[in-house]
C-alpha cells in the first residue's frame, strides 16, 4: 500500500465527497491517511478511480 503523506491527503480531500468526508472524520479521527481512506472507500467505492486516475494510489 502507498504511504500517503498530509500534503497529499489535503489535495485527495477535495475529490471528495463532503458529507462523507466529514463522517469518516467523525467516526475515525485522529487516524493515518491511510485507514481514512479505506474507511471512505466503504463509503464511495468509485472513489477508488479518482485516487488512481488523478493520485496513481491503488487501493
């Protein structure tokens, strides 16, 4: 898995979703990058081509 750092993470964020973004801070936060993601991803499974086509991070 790709370890992504906070710069990165704030540049994913904006791809996403706001309310869903916003539960997953709820529900995890603090937390890595990394288990945010996948958390959202439970949430927004076509999230996964964003992060590919835009970030080339596979999840």
């Amino acid at each position: 898995m790709t370890k992504i750092n906070q710069k990165t993470m704030d540049a994913i964020s904006v791809y996403m979703d706001d309310d869903k973004r916003e539960k997953v801070h709820f529900e995890l936060a603090p937390c890595t990058p990394e288990a945010f993601i996948r958390r959202y991803l439970e949430l927004d499974p076509g999230f996964k081509n964003v992060l590919k086509s835009e970030f080339d991070i596979d999840f």
